[in-house]
C-alpha cells in the first residue's frame, strides 16, 4: 500500500491543524496590511497572532470559526429575525 493512503487520525488532525493555520496566518496578513499600511508589520502581527491563537490558547481558534460558519450559513434566516425593531 502506498504510504500516502494510510490516514493515521493523528497525522490528519495535524495536517488540519497546519492548514487552518496557514488559512488564519493569510486572513490576518491580509488584514493586518490593509490596516497597518506596511507589509514587514503586517507579516510580525500575523506571525505573533497565529502564535499566541494556536499555541498557547488553542480553543480560541474555533470562535472565527463558527462565527464563519454562522455567518454564511444561516445569515438568510438572521435577517428574518427583526432584534432592533
């Protein structure tokens, strides 16, 4: 069997963990240049951002997430509840 097809749980939630941090380390980047103006600043804040969110308080990482999911998918049935009126 070709060492590609073996799906070992640990290496797939490593693999997923890696990729959602590269996905936040270029949301923030993109971000972060925008905001601060200089792309070496935008590249630092990113970097210590990523850190801080997956090293060393990692259950905040899913919080943009469901707020993704909650935005995107259930939006239509947001905007039929009227809370300010």
């Amino acid at each position: 069997m070709l060492p590609i097809l073996q799906l070992n749980p640990a290496t797939v939630w490593s693999d997923l963990w890696t990729v959602l941090a590269l996905f936040y380390l270029v949301w923030i980047f993109g971000w972060a240049k925008k905001a601060l103006g200089s792309a070496k600043l935008a590249i630092l804040f990113a970097v210590i951002v990523v850190y801080l969110a997956f090293f060393l308080h990692p259950d905040l990482v899913w919080i943009p997430i469901v707020l993704f999911v909650v935005a995107n998918f259930f939006s239509p049935m947001l905007e039929k509840i009227d809370v300010f009126k």
